[in-house]
C-alpha cells in the first residue's frame, strides 16, 4: 500500500479535486483505494455526495462518547473506491490533540490495522499546517503538493517544504514531494511563465502531467461524483486519469528496483548493474504501450495547449474559436518574450491595487457599520476546547469562533453578527451542545435542539 497526502496551506488550489479525482482514476485502473478526507469542511464527502455523522473524530478522539472503529466509519463510493468521511468535529483534533505525547503518529496507529486492503491511501488534508497535516505528512511516502499558476503560490510551496524538511529532522521520516500544476489556463501568457519558474525551480519534482482548468471538474463536485462519471471524455478527466498512469507507471519502476535491491541484499552476487538494467526493461515496453507517459518536450507540450483552445474557448465562451487560437499562439512563440511580460505584469498591478486598497477600506467601513456585537458564553468547567458555530458562519469552526477560557469556568467570545435570526451551537471538547441559559431554541433535522438568537 503506498499512502500519498494531497496537501497545500494555500486555500483553493485544487487539493480535493485531485483527491476526488486522481482516487478515482487509480480506481478506473484496477487499484483499490481509500480517499481519507482529513479536512473539517468535508468537501471531499460532499464533493462525493457522502454524508456522515462519524468521521476520523470518532476514531481518534478520547473525549467522544462515540468511540468507533477506522472499518466501521469506511464508506463506499465505487467499485474499489471507498471513502473515510470528514465532518465539522474533526477540527477540534487540532485543540485536542495538542498537548497529547506522540500527537503526531496517531493517524499512524489507526491506518496500520488497513494496511494490506488498498492499493493507494489518499489524504485531502485541510488547507492548514497543523496536527493533522503533519500527522498525514507523517504517515505518507509521498506528499502531492497542487499548486495554480498563479502569484503568489510559490511561497506557500517553500514553507510547506520547510516543514517536510523539519519531519525529516525531527521525526526522521523522509517524503518523496511532487508538485502538481494545476487549473493551467492555456489562454494567459501568465500561467506560461508561471510553469517555466515552477519548471527552473523544481525541475524533477514537477509531475508531467498538467491539470489544466476545466469547468466539469466543478460541475462534477456540485453533482457529487468524480468527473469521470460525469464527463468521462472531457478535459478535467483526461488530466486526472493521465496522472494516475503516471503515478502507477513510476510506482512500477520504484518497486522493481527495490526489488533488485533486496534481492542484492540477499545475493551479494547480484551487482549493482543489474538495477540500471532492470529499470531499463520495465521502461521500453511501457513507454511503446502508454504513449501518454512519454516525456514530451516542451515544445509538444505547448503545441498541445494550442490544440485544447477549443474546447477552453467553449467554456468560456470567448467571441470565436480562432480569435483564442490567436491568443495561444502568440504566447507560445517567444518564450522570452513572456517572461519579460511576467516581470512587466507586476509594475501595474501595484499600481491598480492601491486605489482598489482603499476603495475597500471604504467598503469594510460601510459594511461595518451594519455590524453588531453579539455576545456567546457558556458554563463548562474543565473543558479543554469549546467553540460556538451556526448559520452565521455555515457551521464552520476556525479560530474566529473559538471561546475563550475566563478562568472560573466560564468561556466566552464576541462575534460581530448583522442584523437577523441565527440558529448556533456550542462544541464542547467534541460535543454538541444547545446553550442552557438561551430559552429561545428549535429542534433540528438530527433530533438535536439548536439555541437561536436574534440580532438587532
Ligand atoms: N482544474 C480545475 N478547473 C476548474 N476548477 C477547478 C479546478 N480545480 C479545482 N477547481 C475548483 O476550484 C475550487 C477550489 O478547488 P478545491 O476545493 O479542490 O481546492 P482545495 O485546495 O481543496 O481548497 P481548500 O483549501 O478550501 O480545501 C473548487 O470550486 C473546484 O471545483
Ligand atoms: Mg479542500
């Protein structure tokens, strides 16, 4: 079994879809494969239309009153595609598991009794980097780090880095990193010179597959299936479904070497040669079958990206096919001519931003006038962690709605709230509860009662 995290602190930048999809094409091609969605937003189960009340949480925490199984939270999602479901309760692991010795291994201890029934783990971990991501760091041989072409997500790459680099030295477990180009908008001269820094910098990390910006991959998971069951021939799916052949087609010729390798460990005749000449077999054959794992150069591929003009102009609905085919063109010519463009692109892009600056300003100021503080408070002495979320914030948990201790018991925390009736729960080292001392309050859809409170 090879366990891979998908992770990036960056929001947004194609983490989940290429957990959902990449899971799927492994499974398409006869692996068997568990998603494990480790993040508290759940978009992985939702972008797979799995609902669960018991997640990861259930399993790890020693507060809940529900202590399960890994096997028994396992969900099906296909044939040999099976999910661990995430809900909003996994984020109070991070509070909980802070203080607790060996907080990094805990995902370890529960992944090793699953071992020998999968072919490939995959973890979505949230857009974070804290003891969950470190515990998937910590469990996994390979760390897939998505990255959009876009500005800013270099930095983000090098920090994530960073902290692989401080899991090797602290905890002595090496990760082998890619990184993975995705949403590549062919029509900007941006992502371009993007790519050719991304390529410059991390050369061999960067996986040659390229997932390119497609409308289905969001449709997909509004409908709650992988794109392959939604579009099977479009862009989004062709692109996941290459990088699991990649992914495959270099996990063969890792294990045929380390097989070599035990096997000089046994039989000390066996020269080292004979695994240059091993890797060289496995790779004639597979290259003449998979076409698509050839390496193309870098002119191929930008001739590739002429040709997938089309189908991106159709989706954007650019006034005509060919005025986008123009467009490409004319990036792909002169490469040098782009990167000039690149450092030419951040000159007015400062200087558009500074008036749009406080423009904002001004904006935040209106809107916060519309604001009201609204007070949450509740009696739970001892309590390690308590938070407050509602349909104010989506049922979401971050630090924003996070409680603090006053010392004698008492938690409390301020939210500013605009005018309206708002149903809230408490979270309680894990537990939900109604607020005791709000008499105003509803029964939900789970049976649970929800408190409500109004602004004015
Ligand atoms: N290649 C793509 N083309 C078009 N849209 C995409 C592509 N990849 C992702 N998206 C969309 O971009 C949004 C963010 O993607 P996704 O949820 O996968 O990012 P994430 O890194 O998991 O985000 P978070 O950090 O919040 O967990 C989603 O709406 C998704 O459908
Ligand atoms: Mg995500």
């Amino acid at each position: 079994m090879k366990i891979i995290s998908i992770a990036n602190q960056k929001g947004g930048c194609g983490k989940t879809t290429t957990a959902i999809n990449l899971a799927s094409a492994l499974s398409l091609n006869g692996k068997r494969v568990l998603l494990f969605d480790l993040d508290p937003q759940a978009h992985a189960s939702l972008g797979l239309d799995i609902e669960s009340q018991d997640s990861i949480y259930n399993v790890i925490s020693r507060l809940t009153p529900r202590k399960l199984k890994l096997e028994n939270i396992i969900k099906k999602v296909e044939n040999s595609f099976d999910i661990v479901p995430s809900n909003i309760l996994v984020g109070t692991l991070e509070q909980e598991l802070s203080d607790e010795i060996g907080r990094e291994l805990k995902l370890m201890e529960v992944i090793k009794p699953i071992r020998d029934q999968y072919d490939y783990v995959l973890i979505d971990c949230p857009p974070s980097l804290g003891i969950l991501t470190i515990n998937a760091i910590r469990v996994s041989e390979q760390l897939i780090i998505p990255v959009e072409t876009s500005r800013f997500s270099m930095q983000g790459v090098e920090h994530l880095m960073d902290i692989v680099h401080l899991v090797k030295e602290r905890l002595n477990h090496s990760v082998d990193c890619r990184i993975l180009v995705t949403m590549f908008d062919s029509r900007l001269r941006h992502s371009f010179a993007m790519l050719s820094t991304f390529k410059e910098r991390f050369n061999k990390l960067l996986f040659d597959t390229i997932v390119h910006i497609n409308v289905k991959l969001k449709e997909s998971a509004v409908m709650g299936k992988p794109v392959a069951f939604y579009d099977k021939y479009c862009r989004g799916s062709k692109d996941y479904y290459t990088l699991a052949k990649e992914l495959i087609f270099e996990d063969k010729q890792t294990g045929a070497i380390d097989e070599v390798k035990q096997q000089v460990k046994k039989q000390p005749e066996i020269k080292v040669e004979k695994i240059k000449e091993k890797k060289e077999k496995i790779e004639e054959p597979v290259v003449a079958k998979e076409p698509e794992l050839e390496k193309t150069s870098w002119k191929n591929r930008l001739e590739e990206e002429i040709l997938d003009v089309q189908e991106d102009a159709q989706e954007i609905k650019l006034e005509s096919k060919s005025d986008a085919k123009e467009q490409v063109k004319e990036e792909v010519v002169d490469e040098v001519e782009q990167e000039e463009t690149a450092a030419e692109e951040q000159k007015p892009v400062e200087a558009t931003f500074q008036p749009l600056s406080s423009r904002m300003k001004e904006l935040v100021r209106e809107e916060a006038k519309d604001f009201f503080r609204a007070k949450f408070s509740i009696e739970a002495p001892g309590a390690k962690s308590v938070y407050v979320t509602g349909s104010f914030n989506d049922w979401s948990l971050d630090d924003n709605c996070r409680l603090k201790n006053k010392g004698d018991g008492n938690w409390e925390t301020e939210i500013d709230l605009k005018p309206g009736v708002y149903k809230y729960q408490f979270i309680v080292d894990g537990v939900w509860k109604e607020d005791p001392k709000n008499p105003q309050k509803e029964r939900n859809s789970f049976g649970d009662i929800n408190s409500l409170i109004e602004v004015k």
